[in-house]
C-alpha cells in the first residue's frame, strides 16, 4: 500500500510517500518546507506567518513528492497543533481525496511521534510504553496494541521541548532551543551550576519544566548582577539544564516501563533528537528488570515530518479507520483516543 503522509501542524510544511507491506516500509520520497529561518526572528511560531507560509509551499511539495505516482490511501494530521496550520494540510488532503477518489485517514500528531519508531525496529511487542517529548507536548503513553493508547503520564506545564526553547531565548540563542542547548552543553559541566531537577521524586508519572526554566532565569539574573557571567558558564547552564530534564525523563520513563511491565518501550519527538537523552535512555532501559526492546525514532524522524504521519496512517487504514473527506476536519486540541473510545475517534461525527 502506497501512503501519501501530509503534515502542518505547526512550522514544518512536509509531505512523504511511504510504501508499506506488514512490518516493513520504505519511504519512497519526500520533501519539506521549513520556515525555522523565518521564525527565528521572533523568538517561537507565530501561528499567522506559519499559515500563510504552508499555503505557499503545500502544492508545490505534493507535486514533487507524488510525481506521476498515485497513492492508495491520504494521511494527514487532523491535530493537535496550530488550528491555521493545521487546516491547510487537512484541506490539501481532503481535496486530492476527492480529486483521486482515494481513502483519507485522520493522523493524530503524538500518533506520528509514536508511530516514527516503526523506521527503526520491526520487533516492537506490547504493551509498549512510549515517551514522546516535543516542543508543545512531554506525555508517557501506555500503549495495548495498535490504535490503543492510554496515557499515564504526563507535563503540568511546559512540554520538556517548550522549556528548551524557553532556556536558550533566555540564553540568547535563538529558536529552536533545543539543538542549540545541546550543542553549548557538549562543552559545559552539568555539575558546576546545579539546578533543580523537577518533580524527580513525585512517585508519579508526571513532570513539570517550568520552574527550571524560571531557575535558569534566576541564575543567570544572578550571575550578571555578580558581573561574572560569561560564554563558559552559558555552557555550564546548558549542561546542567540539559542534565536535569533527562534524568527526570529517563527515571519516569523507567519506572513506568517496571510498572506496567511492558515488552518494548519508545521515544519519539523532537526531544529525541537529543543525543544524551537517547544514550541515557538506552543504558537506563537496559537495566530495567524484564528485558523490554528500546525503539528510539531515527534521527532525521524525531522532529516533525510527514513520514511518521504516512507510516500511522498505513496502520490506520489497514484497519479500514477512514474518513469521508467532506467530513475530515481539524482539532486543534485533538487529544489521543483512550482505549474504549478509539472507535468515535477516528470516525467523528
Ligand atoms: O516534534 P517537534 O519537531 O515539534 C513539535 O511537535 O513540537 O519538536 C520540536 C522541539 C523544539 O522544542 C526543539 O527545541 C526540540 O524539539 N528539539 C530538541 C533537539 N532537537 C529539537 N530538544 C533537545 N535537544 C535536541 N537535540
Ligand atoms: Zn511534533
């Protein structure tokens, strides 16, 4: 089955074509509009910019990206994201459905993050436990089988991603913050500066970056008013911060894979393209009690792209989960199925 993948939520134009046959896929083409570039400016998306710069770019991408080819089957993601973004890629696909009489399915966007561990291992058994960290979402995801998820736990406030951002415009180091804090991380000492780890001892899955944020806002208010801060000690604070969100993901993470006693555990999203939380993650899992497989998103698939979202959409539509494309809408809030009500899910009314 050859799937078309259509992605807007946010600041990221990208469409995929993914060939797909039981466990194995291949991604036959792909292309991308990024406007990092024109964001960066402003410190973070602005949603209006971000729109008008997907129209801009959608059709001339399907067409590159189709070629002469015609797909089985349309994915796109209906949500969560930015509600102008997110309706230029629903319209798109719901127009070439009509045009091509072809089967269109909604894609939830965590679905996507979920599903990009699917490029890297064929051998993921459940119950899985995934950990998606993006920059609007931090969410530990039980997951029963195909389609069924539970989440169990979750971010109060800043998504691990959004604090990064926030850290590094504090630092000065532009958007998105994430790359950029890890790369002045690699030269600092995650112990010279220690700041808070947050919610490290809760005993629940849940976890909070706000705070650490405000705490790398303090330091640095601090260390100017002493007149010594400096490029080093910027590293210093990458470091530290960098240290202090990965051990609280790994640990819950860990903790939650030992309770629910799963056979494979996931990582996905654009905080997954973080080097010391993939290495930290994969030593920690490796001693977690039970032998669970590590699936962690191929480099190049954790930030958003259009080829986790043809990839959930090839399971979805192999359970015939599709959608009239008069009645496929966008939800800006669109919030994973629980497991019972996975059905209305993908079929609204
Ligand atoms: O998944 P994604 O592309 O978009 C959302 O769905 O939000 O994630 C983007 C987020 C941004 O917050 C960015 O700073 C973060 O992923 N990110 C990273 C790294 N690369 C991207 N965070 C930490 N380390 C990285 N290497
Ligand atoms: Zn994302």
């Amino acid at each position: 089955m050859i799937v078309l993948g259509i992605e807007s939520s946010c600041d990221e134009t990208a469409v995929a074509l993914l060939q797909g046959n039981k466990s194995t896929f291949r991604v036959l083409s792909s292309g991308m509009a990024t406007q990092q570039a024109i964001h960066t400016r402003y410190g973070g998306v602005v949603p209006e910019v971000a729109a008008r710069n997907h129209i801009a770019a959608i059709i001339p991408l399907v067409k590159k990206t189709l070629g002469s080819r015609i797909p089985d089957c349309i994915a796109v993601t209906a949500g969560p994201g930015l509600i102008t973004s997110l309706l230029v890629g629903v319209h798109t696909a719901r127009a070439l459905a009509y045009i091509y009489k072809k089967q269109l399915v909604r894609v939830n966007h965590i679905e996507g993050h979920i599903y990009s561990n699917w490029f890297s291992s064929t051998g993921i058994r459940f119950p899985a436990l995934a950990l998606i960290v993006s920059g609007g979402h931090t969410e530990l995801i039980l997951m029963k089988g195909h389609g069924l998820y539970k989440k169990v736990g979750a971010t109060l406030d800043d998504a691990a991603g959004e604090a990064f951002d926030k850290a590094a415009k504090i630092m000065d180091l532009g958007y998105p913050g994430g790359p950029a804090i890890a790369q002045r991380a690699k030269y600092g000492d995650p112990k010279a500066i220690p700041l808070p780890i947050p919610m490290l001892h809760s005993h629940d899955f849940r976890f909070s970056f706000s705070g650490l944020k405000t705490a790398v806002l303090y330091c640095i208010r601090d260390k100017k008013k002493q007149k010594i801060y400096s490029d080093a000690m910027r590293d210093d604070i990458c470091a530290s911060f960098q240290h202090s969100v990965v051990t609280v993901l790994v640990k819950k993470t860990c903790a939650a894979a030992q309770r629910y006693k799963v056979k494979s555990v996931l990582l996905g999203g654009g905080v997954a393209a973080n080097l010391a939380l993939r290495e930290s993650l994969t030593n920690a899992v490796s001693t977690v009690p039970g032998k669970s497989l590590l699936a962690i998103a191929p480099l190049h698939y954790c930030t958003d792209n259009a080829a986790m979202i043809a990839l959930a959409g090839y399971f979805r539509a192999k359970e015939k989960k599709f959608v009239s494309p008069l009645r496929c809408d966008a939800n800006p809030a669109w919030e994973l199925p629980s497991m019972k009500d996975a059905h209305d899910y993908y079929n609204p009314r």
